[in-house]
C-alpha cells in the first residue's frame, strides 16, 4: 500500500509500541493479526526480570511461538543495542529472530550501524526510533542502513525525548532531513483518525503507536489502570523530571511524590531510583498499583473514551489514513 507495508510485509502501515513490560504473544498477535506490525517488548509476558540472558532469550522464544500459534503475520522485537564489545543481549537476540523467522528489528535509544548490519546480513529490516530524534542521527541511521525511521513527538507516553519538540513539529522536520530516502513514521500522541490524517498530512507514511493499543481488549495492562484513563485527559496527567529527562503519569500516590520530589529540587537520579527505574512501570500499569508504580501515557488519551479490541482501533486509524495508501 506504500513504502512502510512493502518493506514490513504488512496490511497497514502502523506499528504498534513495544511497550516494555505490557506485551505478550497473544497481544502481539492481535496487532500482526489486524494488519499492522506487533512487536514484542524487553520483558513481553513476564511479571519478574530474567535473571541470566538464557532466560532472557527463552522466556521471548515463548512468547514468539504463543504469537505464530495464532496468526502468521509479520512481527517484529524490540532491540536496545549498545556498543559491539560489551553488548551482551543483542547477538542472542538475533540469533533468537534467525531461528523463528522474525523479520523486523524495531532499534530504541541509540543508533548502531555495527548491529543494523548484522540483522541486515539475515535478512532483518531495521525500524530506527531515536530517544530524541534529531538531524543529525536521522542521516546517520540512514547513511548505516536503516531501513524506516521513527519521528517521535514529546506528545508520547514513556521516555519521553529530551528535546520537548512536540509531534506536529518533529514529524516535518525529521521528514525533510530524510529527503525520500527511507519513510518516517511518526509517534506520539496518535490515538484517532484525526491524529492519524495528521501525522500524514506532516509527510509520514506510518504511525508507531503505543497509547491507544495499550488501552485494547487484548492488553495486558491492569483493568484499573486502563479505567482511570477512560476518565483521564492530558490535561490529568502529572509529569516528572527522571532520568533521561521526563515521565509522566497518571495521578497517585507515587506519581505525586514524584513530582513533589521533582519541584523539590532532587537530581533525575534520585528521582529514578524513587519510581525503581522500568520496574516502576510494571508496578504501575501491569500490577496496577500507584503507590509503588506509575503510569505513562501518551497525550492522545484524550482521544480515548472506551475499551475496545485491537482489529477496531486499528480500522479507525486506517480511516484517517485511506486517503494516502
């Protein structure tokens, strides 16, 4: 349908955001299933961190076979690599996507040209989505081989970007530093058609979308959690300085220590170490506790008023997105 589905091997160009500890097989596959790609987060089905990179590598090769046993579809895992001599998770994880046939590595943080070639070398297409998109390490993925590129807007949920560049302004940018050489997809604050046409209008070709889906049937995350943010708006959330830069959250008990801890004048570490770094996270939007987690949300919950499944809000992505595919 365009260039982000010919080079994915998807319906739709849409991926969904490999949200860290709120993925699992079955979620995954709701997403491939629908026509977009799904993508297995770090920790994608377990509620305790793996303790040894076997446990790692066999607790995603569960995962990954509980999604093939439902659709056949294209799906991708999400790849955090660090420099070559002393990265120790990313080989076995390649080696992990040449076993079951994944074809898609969805790279966070940090670009490595080193790791694009090796998966590029089994055949795997690289998707690029920079902490903090700028100019510089746009050509860079570029000129190392990547194959699609992510613009992410501080309008998302998560690790927000250091730079507080919103959507509507990093998605051209990031766009026009491309020239056509890859697609860019766009991220952050897409939850509607509106949004959708949007970020098509500012010259993506695909959305990377991580709040509307984590708000699905399908989806792991905590039935209270996903309640209070029927209720909620961006206007609700409380935001925090955390290292790298910001979090923000849905109000609670932790939350708003948090932010207290943050007008107070405690350094991002202290900070960190305050919400226990990701694990704060699965407390939060997994366990469904506030008082020892927070909840990260993306500006498009807004937009977001019931629980629906995966195939719908997908379909309603689409329609603000048919006119360009």
């Amino acid at each position: 349908m365009n260039r982000v589905t010919d080079i994915l091997g998807i319906e739709k160009p849409i991926i969904q955001g490999p949200l860290n500890w709120l993925t699992d097989g079955k979620y995954v596959a709701a997403v491939s299933e629908a026509g977009g790609l799904g993508v297995l987060g770090f920790s994608a089905g377990q509620k305790e961190a793996a303790k040894t990179i076997e446990e790692t590598v066999e607790n995603m090769r569960r995962e990954i076979k509980i999604a093939k046993a439902i659709t056949n579809k294209p799906m991708g895992l999400n790849i955090a690599p660090g420099h070559e001599a002393t990265d120790i998770f990313t080989q076995p994880m390649l080696d992990l996507m040449v076993e079951e046939g994944i074809q898609v590595a969805v790279m966070v943080g940090e670009f490595s040209a080193y790791w694009t070639k090796k998966f590029k070398e089994k055949g795997i297409k690289v998707v690029f989505r920079a902490a903090t998109p700028t100019i510089e390490n746009t050509n860079e993925a570029i000129a190392g081989g990547a194959d699609i590129i992510v613009a992410t807007g501080f309008d998302e949920g998560g690790t927000v970007p250091e730079k507080v560049i919103g959507t509507f302004s990093i998605v051209p940018m990031i766009v026009d530093a491309a020239k056509g050489r890859v697609p860019v997809m766009a991220a952050g604050g897409i939850a509607d058609a509106r949004t959708a046409e949007a970020a098509f209008v500012l010259g993506a070709e695909g959305l990377y979308v991580g709040t509307a889906f984590m708000m699905a049937e399908e989806s792991v995350m905590a039935d209270n959690i996903k309640e209070m943010a029927l209720a909620a708006n961006a206007s609700d959330l409380v935001m925090y300085r955390t290292v790298p830069a910001f979090y923000r959250s849905l109000a609670g008990e932790l939350p708003n220590k948090l932010v207290e801890m943050s007008k107070a004048g405690k350094s991002e570490e202290e900070i960190y170490q305050a919400q226990n770094a990701y694990v704060g996270m699965r407390d939060g939007m997994l366990f469904g506790d506030l008082s020892k987690g927070f909840a990260s949300f993306g500006l498009g919950i807004s937009f977001i008023d019931k629980i629906e499944p995966v195939a719908t809000i997908m379909n309603r992505l689409m329609t603000g997105i048919e006119r360009f595919v």
